[in-house]
C-alpha cells in the first residue's frame, strides 16, 4: 500500500524513496476505505501542476495516469486508438491503447491553440454512468486537501463537462476563501452539501455541449491567457466595443446569415457542421459595458 500511494497516487520527484508520512493512513486498515482518496489526489495533482509552471522546474510530480488518462478523454486528436476489448466496468485508462510519445513540445504547443469545439470531447463519461452513477459530490466548490496542501475546487469553472452552459463564474474567494485553515476545510468537506452547485448556479442545459453565455469569451480572454504559444499583440483580433457601431453591424449580418443557414433543412442538427455553425453564431454576441463581459473576476 505504501508503494502505491508514495510512487504512483503522491509520486514525488525522487526516483527510490517513499515518504513515509502516508504510513500513519494504514494504521488501521479498516479505515483505509474511508478516506477521500480521490480528493487527495487531486489536490496532490493539481499543486504539482501549478509548481510545474515555474520556469525553474523541470519535472512534476502526482498521479501522472490519473492526468495522461483525463487528456485522452478529451482530447481526440492526442488520445491515439481506442482498445476495442474496452468494457465500460473496466478502469477508464484501460480504454485507449498506448501511443508513441510526442516529441517536440512545439508542435504539441501549436496543435493546443489550434483546438476547435469539435476537437474537445466535452461530456467523456456521460456514457459511463451505468457503471459509475454521477454523484452530487463531483459539483462541490471549495478548498481540497491533501495534508497540508490546499487547493481551489471549482466546478462552476467547467459547467461544460456537466452538461451545462458555461457562464462567467463567481470571484473564486466567495466560495473558497484565501484565509481558510486546514480545520475549517476539513469541517467544510464533511458537511458538503452545503457547497454543492445549486440548479440556479448550474444555469440553463447547454443545446451543444460547446454552449457559452453572451459575454463569456470576451471575459475569457480578458483573464486569461488564451494561447500556450506567444504571438504579437499586433496579430490578434481585437475584441468588437458596443460604440463600434460598423463593427456591430457586420456581425448582426454574419449572424443573420448564419441563423438562416442553420435553419435550413439541408444542415443536419446533429452535423458538425451544424455545430460548427451554431458556436460561431454564439460569437457575434458582444456583451454590453458594464454588464457581465465586464466582470473584472478572476
């Protein structure tokens, strides 16, 4: 027990030594059952993650399977083939047969930033939930832990994975807040249904699972960092303002336009290139000033 979780659930850097912290987990086996191994894992995971986006840092540590397996249920084009003796009971990293590293992190880098909707399976186990039901836990907001690592749990983050709109989320310091201890974290995890996702915060069902709010791009790319590989300023689109009235006008055409298109008989809902058409159309929305585009939330 002791090799698995200090080599593979909590792998560190070190390539022979084990911490021997976890042994106080297996004092009394019948316990061992209990603990949110899951939860732990995550927070481990998560931690490393953010670690390894120091220049400085060289490799990361966690449960690297756990990682390389939820890369390849979302994205198609990195996942290789599927292992076609795949039984849903079987362990979801049994699904995919492996495939030859990539070596240039360039090329990767690009591939990311290239990503289209289609590209990005949004809802990868909604065809496992015979086997493993969805579980209410999943949509819990706040810190997880891991000893004394802590780290923010946000699902109304990735709303599209539930089957949900994505939406421009709360200030993350209104459910998680900076200052909670360890203890208090703790007390929070074991009365969770208090931090579940409400259906009023889950919002509407998305129509395709790519669906977005008005306004959500426009504060994504205001917060974020939208592409891995630098390009010049000078290079990206600007966002349309509301008192571009030009600007406006040429995208209540181009929606138009696509809003008959896809009305069409000869356009398939279910197409990708219905698909395609419809999440282009979600992009003429500009958000007006001082509404939800404008949310400084990070």
């Amino acid at each position: 027990l002791l090799l698995l979780v200090g080599t593979i659930i909590f792998s560190n850097k070190a390539k022979n030594n084990v911490d021997l912290t976890y042994l106080k987990y297996f004092i009394d086996l019948d316990q061992v059952h209990t603990y949110a191994w899951g939860a732990a894992a995550l927070a481990f995971l998560y931690r490393e993650l953010t670690n390894a986006t120091i220049p400085s840092y060289k490799y990361v540590a966690g449960y690297m399977t756990l990682l390389q397996t939820w890369i390849y249920n979302y994205f198609v084009d990195i996942r290789g083939s599927l292992d076609t003796q795949y039984e849903q009971q079987y362990p979801r990293a049994t699904k995919y047969d492996p495939t030859k590293g990539q070596s240039s992190q360039m090329a990767m880098r690009k591939m990311m930033d290239q990503l289209l909707p289609h590209d990005i399976t949004w809802t990868p186990y909604k065809d496992h939930r015979d086997v493993c039901p969805f579980k209410d836990i999943t949509l819990y907001s706040d810190w997880i832990g891991c000893g004394p690592i802590k780290v923010r749990y946000l699902p109304e983050r990735v709303l599209r994975q539930f089957g949900y709109m994505e939406t421009i989320p709360r200030h993350p310091d209104s459910t998680a807040n900076i200052l909670d201890t360890v203890y208090r974290i703790d007390q929070h995890w074991l009365n969770y249904t208090d931090r579940v996702l409400t259906y009023d915060m889950l919002g509407s069902r998305s129509t395709i699972p790519s669906d977005i709010a008005p306004g959500y791009m426009s504060w994504y790319f205001r917060i974020s960092h939208p592409y891995i590989v630098c390009i010049s300023t000078s290079l990206m689109q600007p966002m349309p303002v509301e008192s571009d009235a030009a600007m406006l006008g040429i995208l209540a055409s181009i929606r138009y336009i696509l809003n008959s298109v896809m009305h069409k008989d000869e356009v398939p809902n279910d197409s990708r290139v219905y698909n395609e058409f419809k999440y282009a159309y979600t992009l003429t929305f500009v958000p007006n000033q001082g509404g939800p585009g404008s949310s400084s939330q990070s």
